[in-house]
C-alpha cells in the first residue's frame, strides 16, 4: 500500500514537473510565482489537473445529502444551482531547487563552476574512522561481525561446518566521525537599475522577474549568494531590495555613477579571488551624455571585467529611452566574452533574455 501511494506520488510531481515546463514562459513573464513565495517553495497554480476523489455509492439510512430537494439546491434551501461546471486549481508546491533544474532543463543552461571559495567556512562531518563506542545507528556491521569471527575463532568456538557467529557486546564497532572545515563556494549580484525618468513601472517590473529568476539559478549552483542593490539617475545610491523595485522614477541619466559605486562595494567588500562576482546593470539605454558614455566602457574595460565572472547588461524598451547605449556597448564591447548584452522589449521577452544571462556558464 505504501508503495502504491509512493508511486502515485512520483507519477504526480512528474505530472506538476512537466506542466511547469510547458508553461514556464508565461510564469517567467507574469509573475504569478513571485507572490507564491514560502521560505523553501513556490505554489505553482496548475488549473488543468485533475485529481483522484472518493465516490460514494447510495446510503440507504439516510445522513448527509440524503431528504427532499434537488441537485444543486443550496444547504439552506436558498440559490440557484448553475448550469456550467466550476474551475478547479490545484496549486502544487515546488522547491526552490526543482524550479531551478526545470528552468535548466528547459533553457538547457550549463552548470555554473565556481572560481573562488569565500573565506567563511563551513562545518562537515567526515566518517574516516571506527570507534568501540558509539549509537546503534552508526554501528558498522562489517567490522562489528568480523570482530565476532575473530574471537570466535581465537576461543575455539567457531565451527566452519555450522558457521554462526553471534556479536557480544564487546565485539561492536561503530563509524566514527571528525568535523572538518571547508571553504563554500559564494557568489554576489549587484543589481543596477536605471530610474530615471524614462523608465517606468513596467520596466521595472521586467527587472524585478528577470531578478527573480537569476537569483534562482546561482543559488543553485552557489551555497551562499548575497545580492546588492544600487540605484541610479543622474546620481547612484544603494537600497534595499523592496527600494529598488519600488522607487519611483525622476531625473536625468549619468550611468557612471552607477559603475563608480558598483566597484566601491566590490573593492570594500568582496575580493574577487574569494568571491564570484556578477554584476548586472538594467537601463532603457538613454545616458546622458557621450563622454559619460565613455567613462562607463573605460571602467567595465579597465575594472569591473577584470573582476567578474560577468557582465550583464539588459536594455528594457521604453518610448522615452534612446536606447543607444546598447549600441554603444556592442560597438566596444561585443567580443569580450565576459560581457552578455540583452535586448528584453517586453515581459515575453524575459525567457530568452534570460537564456541568454545565463547560458553560458560563467
């Protein structure tokens, strides 16, 4: 019985698994998920499964849904019955680390390979050796019956004829463990965001699912990922996450400034030997100015790159924005196989942008 239950359970998750998969763009491009968040899981609403129910057969002494009236009669006599069947959602939980295999298996991303462990460690216990004391959920068969065997023989005991050997309790060995330190492979993500004056609330809902799903997939391949948050106009600040997505947008556009803080957080913070470091900068690609321009290729050349595992820059249209500095970045910078340029020209676009960040495994 419990394996027929385990069974169906496994048909069910491959069931929830492939549904996901089929609608994983429009999750990607709705946010439906964002709002379904526990601290391990996503509810993910999946109308068109149906599940298994009891069907009773008639009850003969009466009870429940037994007496006078019709189907569809309300319990208190009151409403009309509707002609049209309901809509059922199920909504199944899925973890945080099978979204991440699914959204792979579906972009076909690489694994990421870490290139630095942070300083940090981190505790593990390692079984290398065999104690005479020790909880029965650790004794070591093998040995404990192998040191029966040996005393058996050693007193005359054992006979080959009838070879039974009964453990004393002296005879018992466990698996012993030690604590060892190792490094944890880290990663951290600042997020650039343009909020200027041309970039509204739908921009930045774009920004915030692409965020969404990129925190997702390098805290699948990292043990620990912490992300930043900065700002910019014509001026760059640091905010919390509810703060970047929800600043309202005003000013003109110096991108500089958003460079310029980016590597005081790096330099203070995080030494690239130790840490993974992938910065990415959102805009509707409209600076200020050419000569700022300049500046920002001149940093990502000279100090942002060198330090990263990658650059991303994604240019979410807007009717207000140029758009030129994707150009301006292609024109400098498209061979650099460090930078990954995305255009993302509405929310359907999310998914090959997001391919496009991620697939190459850096």
């Amino acid at each position: 019985m419990l394996l027929t239950i385990e069974n169906d359970l496994n048909r069910f998750k491959k069931i929830v698994r492939g549904r996901v998969r089929e609608d994983l763009r429009r999750f990607m491009s709705s946010g439906e998920l964002l709002g379904k968040q526990g601290k391990q899981v996503v509810s993910v609403p999946l109308p068109e499964i149906q599940l298994p129910r009891f069907q009773y057969g008639p009850n003969e002494s009466g009870g429940v849904g037994q007496g006078d009236g019709g189907e569809g009669d309300g319990v208190d006599g009151a409403g009309k019955a509707g002609d049209a069947p309901g809509e059922h959602i199920l909504e199944a939980d899925v973890t945080f680390e099978e979204l991440a295999e699914i959204l792979a298996e579906e972009l076909e991303l690489p694994r990421i390979e870490p290139k630095g462990a942070r300083d940090v460690q981190s505790k593990k216990d390692v079984y290398r050796g065999i104690a005479v004391t020790g909880p029965e959920s650790l004794r070591h068969n093998r040995r404990t019956y192998r040191e029966a065997l040996k005393r058996m023989i050693s007193a005359g005991t054992y006979n080959p004829r009838s070879p039974v050997i009964i453990p004393i309790p002296s005879d018992k060995r466990y698996r012993s463990w030690t604590v060892e330190q190792e490094p944890q492979s880290a990663a951290v993500v600042i997020y650039m965001m343009d909020v200027s004056g041309s970039m509204g609330r739908e921009q930045k809902e774009i920004v915030r699912l692409e965020a969404f799903w990129i925190d997702l997939w390098l805290r699948h391949n990292y043990r620990n990922v912490e992300t930043r948050f900065i700002i910019h106009d014509a001026v760059a600040r640091e905010v919390e996450r509810d703060t970047f997505f929800r600043t309202r947008e005003s000013g003109g556009t110096l991108i500089s400034s958003a460079y310029k803080l980016c590597l005081q957080i790096l330099d203070a913070d995080y030494n690239s030997s130790e840490w993974n470091i992938y910065p990415f900068h959102f805009s509707d690609g409209d600076n200020w100015s050419a000569s700022d321009t300049r500046g920002c290729i001149e940093l990502l050349k000279e100090r942002i790159l060198p330090v990263s595992n990658q650059f991303s820059y994604g240019q979410v249209d807007s009717e207000y924005g140029s758009g030129q500095f994707f150009n301006d970045l292609t024109e400098q910078l498209d061979e650099d196989e460090r930078v990954v340029l995305s255009r993302i020209p509405e929310r359907e676009s999310i998914m090959d942008s997001i391919r496009e960040f991620l697939g190459r495994g850096r």
